[in-house]
C-alpha cells in the first residue's frame, strides 16, 4: 500500500487536499472509496482513516481521504483561478460549497476510470453526502453510499447560548460576516460569523435528527442504496445511536436494500475499535463489488 496526496480543483478555483491509498502510482483497482471528513476530521483527530487506506487496499480496493474546508481550523492552498494562495478551513466553510467540492472527488475518480464509486462521509461529511445524493442521481458517477455516523447538528449547538446565536445573526446580517466572532463558535471552533450563521440558520447540512418528525426532506430524496454505520457509544445522538441511525434511514426511499452496521463499544471516532470497522466496510464493498 502507498499513500499519495492529491490536490482536486473545485470550481470557484480553491484546491482540496486529500490523500490516495492505492497500490502504486496507476490505478489497478474497479473500485474507489472516497471518504468526506468531518469538522476538524483529520488524520490527527481520526486515525482511523489509516485504519481504511490500509485495510480497503489489502482488498483490492482505493481509497480516498477527502479533505474539504473544514478537516483542519485552517488550511494553505492555492486558488488555480486567481493564481493564487488562499487559506481555507472551519472558520470560514459555506456550506453551499458541498456540491462543488464533492463534485472535485468524483471529478477526480471519473477520470481515473474507477468502474465503481462509493461515496463515502464521517460526521458532518455525512450530512455533506446526504446534502449532495438529494440533488444528485446518478448512479454511474456514485455507486452507493457509505453514511458514517453522521452529525446532530442540534446536539452539537446545544451550549451555544441566545447571546452568541444574536451576535452571530447581528454581524452576518449587517455586513460583517467575513469578521471573526468574538468567542469560539461552540466552545471550540473560532470562525467568521458568516460560518456560525450557516450552522445556526440555514438547514443546508442540519438533515439528520433524533426525531422522526423533524426536517428530513432531503434524505426523503436520495435515490441511491447503501449503508448507515454507527458506534453504539456515539454520543451526539441523546443516548441512542442506533435509533438515530434506523430513524435517518427510515426516512431513505431505499431504506429496505440498506445496510444498517452496528460497532459495539465504541463513539464517534471508533476508538479502540478502528481495526474491526474498517473490517466491516471492507466486508460491506466486498459484497457490492
């Protein structure tokens, strides 16, 4: 297994940094697996994208860690477009940009003639998928989908307090979006208002919930099959994360042809059980290929 970084263009110009697990340099494999981070999920804080790489290509399988704005607070690229460097990152992700920057993945897989994709996302990469496979259908560019623990968006702003959510809304909408806030955005994330306003006040990326009468309008669109995969200790879900995880998938027109995959013992990181999941998935592409 060699690792390789990869650099993909999006179309407003930013270059995402992601990292190619495959054997040697050409692509032998059919299939791809490419994996959206989530907020601050980055090799340091998610090792088990190691774990993924590793395992996937001992099977014969590629696989793509997909960086996109947010894997680290900030991150230096480049713009091809202007010409360019430019800083990227969570404190000043839109998250109207999922499309474009998904779209540079597959852009990627597409011309390196992977016969099947699975578009994979952990945590807020999740709801960045669900996001993206609502507005778009085509199964030759995706092949399934792989839904890692997605993000609660309601649990993570629960310590955001009336205060902090005026300040954010008073700046974004007078014409100081682009400043940084004056505290850290959910007690650890310094941003721009512009960014908190889009975690507040837009549901762009709050898709999935506890409850199976809230907003579910775009997975209710996705067409695609696939697989939902959850830590029994995941505690973004109020104490019940396998709930959580049929009640999204009860909300999927596919939901009958789904794989729901249960790791026991272990959170949102899969800690200590980063070997037995990256297993599964394996199993799990074995059985699509």
């Amino acid at each position: 297994m060699s690792a390789y970084r990869l650099d993909v263009p999006t179309e407003r110009g930013s270059v995402l940094n992601g990292v190619l697990f495959r054997d040697g340099r050409e692509r032998s494999a059919d299939t791809v697996m490419i994996a959206i981070t989530g907020i601050h999920g980055n090799f340091y804080s998610n090792p088990f994208y190691y774990n993924f790489g590793e395992t996937l290509n001992g099977g014969g399988i590629d696989f793509i860690y997909a960086q996109t704005n947010d894997a680290f607070n900030r991150i230096e690229t480049f713009n091809v477009k202007t010409g360019k460097p430019e800083v990227i990152g969570s404190y000043n992700e839109y998250f109207a940009y999922t499309d474009e920057d998904i779209d540079a993945y597959l852009n990627f897989a597409e011309k390196e003639g992977y016969r099947n994709v699975i578009l994979a996302g952990h945590s807020l990469g999740a709801n960045k998928v669900i996001y993206y496979l609502s507005r778009h259908h085509d199964t030759k560019r995706v092949s399934h989908f792989l839904l890692l623990s997605p993000a609660n968006l309601e649990w993570l702003m629960n310590d955001v307090t009336e205060r902090e959510k005026s300040i954010v809304r008073s700046m974004s909408e007078n014409g100081r979006g682009k400043e940084m806030l004056p505290f850290e955005f959910m007690g650890w994330v310094p941003c721009i208002a512009d960014t908190a306003y889009d975690w507040l006040f837009t549901d762009t990326l709050n898709n999935v919930h506890v409850e199976a009468d809230k907003d579910f309008s775009q997975a209710e669109k996705i067409t695609h099959t696939g697989a939902l995969l959850i830590g029994t200790y995941d505690r973004f879900t109020y104490g019940d994360p396998a709930g959580f995880l049929r009640n999204i998938n009860n909300h999927i027109p596919t939901a009958s042809e789904n794989r729901l995959i249960f790791i026991e013992g272990t959170g949102h990181t899969y800690q200590r059980k980063e070997q037995e999941t990256a297993d599964k998935i394996l199993e799990l592409l074995k059985g699509w290929g």
